[in-house]
C-alpha cells in the first residue's frame, strides 16, 4: 500500500480538464507519485480516447468505490444529485486500501510546478493538513460587495460544528487540494456514523459538505497529528476574483513562488467542457459582456 498518492473523481463533462490535470502532472510529478482516476464504468471508454491508455494513471470505477462499504447499497448514488454523489465517492476512495494517504484533486486542477511527496507528507510520516480560517478571501469578498460568500461559508461551518457538538472558530479548507488521511475517515466511520446506523453518505449533504466533515473528524477524534498548513494551490472561486488579481498583477510565473498549482473553477471557465460549451453562444457572450464589466468596474 501507497503511503501517498494522488487521486481525481471524474466525469464526461470535465474529461479535458482533466487531460489538462494528467498533463501538469506527467510534467511535475517529481517522485512519481502514483496517480488513480475513477468515473462511472459506462465513461471508461470515453475516458480512454480522451486520455488515451491507462499508464501515467490508473483507473478505478466509482461503482467499485461505492462497493467498497458493506453497509451501503448498489446504486445509491443514482438517488443522490451529482456534485453530493462526486463528494461522497471522493471521501470513500480511502476504502479500496490502496493508499493510506491521498491528495484528492479535482479536474480543474493543474500543477505549475515540480513537487514531491515531502510536499504532502511530514517528517512523521503523517500527512499535513490543509485547514485555515479564510479571513483574507472573506474579506476580499467583503471588499468587492460579496457578503454572501462569507455569510454561506460561515452557515456552512456553524452546521458541521453542531454534528460534532465542536465550540470554537470555523476552519476550511473549501477547495481541493485536499490531503487526506484514511485514518481520519475511519474515525469518523467507526466513532461517529456506525454507533449510529449512518453511512457518509446520509450525512454528506449541501448543509455538511465532505471538507469540513473531514476536518471536525480530525478536530474530534485525533487519528492523526495535526500540522496544518495553508492553501496549497491558488484558487479562483469567482471570475471577478482572477480579473481583480491580474488587474493586481498576479501571473502564473509569480504564484510558482507560493502554490504547487491553480484552479480556475469550472462553473465559469466554461470553454473546457468536454463536447462543447453548455450554454449557448449568446449566453456565454453575455456572461463575458458582463465579466469584462466587472473587470473594468473594479479599474477604478
């Protein structure tokens, strides 16, 4: 078994994005770290002639994943929506024991420098932890006119805290990538879900999303040593946060100094879907009508 590897939940839509991910990592994987890929077993298919042979990757399917769980049935993510159903196989990955730790990484993903495991892996040989309380992105959102996003955030982590009956400050770690510990989901399994007849996937909802479950796991049950570090790729949540930091001049060969890696969220960058854009051209020419809007506001 894998002390660390690197691991992406994927489907049709996002197949080259994820080529783009499999590029940046053939790229920069300096020890090699291996690399698995689920989708659905009806998309391997689709997934080959995008990716082309497994072999910088090796793929498993989400079915094999929700298998994994005795004590879940065949099928249950059709009952699911699809982003729960993606969060809920990510969190359960550990449970195919090919690896004791993993770096879970999204398609939107994409590395922009070399990196290794110590990247991922403290000296003890327990994973480090990506959790922090978010105030420089709160307060840029604030900044712009954007209180919702504190305000939904802040909802969210004040939900997860009560389900563990936690008292303190909220802490995050809202987009990939993730380091995961299979110990802590199974702390979490055996101390929390099981005493009472629940699965992850009862409680993975919109109100507790998969991050912070996984972070009041560790907080509650310590299966593993705390070395928390920040944000280890830079995210774009928002198309008026990445034209606000390139107005700052912010480029990739600037973050190469901070992040192994970027993100631009696929909910807008919309031109990476695989089979052609969604939304139809006046839609999307609109939406780019007013991002340059944004943009331009935010000038002066």
């Amino acid at each position: 078994m894998n002390n660390i590897a690197l691991y992406c939940k994927s489907y049709r839509k996002d197949f080259l994005r994820l080529r783009r991910l499999l590029k940046s990592i053939e790229k920069y994987n300096a020890d090699k770290i291996s690399f698995y890929i689920s989708t659905p077993e009806n998309q391997y298919d689709e997934l080959v002639n995008v990716l082309g042979d497994v072999g910088s990757y090796q793929w498993v399917s989400d079915e094999s994943i929700i298998s994994s769980n005795p004590r879940v049935g065949a099928g249950i993510e059709k009952t699911r929506s699809g982003s729960q159903a993606q969060q809920t196989i990510k969190s359960e990955f550990w449970r195919l024991r090919l690896c004791e730790n993993y770096v879970c990484l999204d398609s939107d993903c994409q590395f922009i420098q070399s990196f290794y495991e110590s990247d991922f892996i403290a000296a003890d040989g327990n994973p480090y932890t990506v959790i922090y309380q978010n105030k420089e992105y709160f307060q840029l959102a604030i900044n712009r006119g954007h209180p919702r996003v504190f305000d939904e955030l802040s909802l969210e982590g004040n939900r997860v805290k009560v389900l563990f009956g936690r008292v303190g400050p909220n802490y995050y770690c809202p987009c990939p990538p993730f380091i995961w510990s299979a110990k802590v989901w199974k702390s979490m399994d055996e101390q929390f879900l099981i005493p009472r007849g629940l699965t992850l996937w009862d409680i993975n909802t919109a109100d507790h999303p998969e991050t912070l479950l996984y972070l009041e796991a560790l907080l509650n049950y310590h299966a593993i040593p705390l070395h928390p570090i920040e944000q280890l790729f830079r995210i774009y949540y928002y198309d008026w946060q990445y034209f606000l930091l390139r107005r700052n001049g912010e480029r990739i060969q600037k973050l190469a100094k901070n992040y192994l890696g970027v993100i631009y969220q696929s909910s807008w960058d919309l031109n990476m879907d695989h089979g052609g854009p969604s939304k139809s051209l006046p839609s999307r020419l609109l939406k780019k009508i007013k991002r340059i809007g944004r943009f331009v506001q935010s000038s002066f």
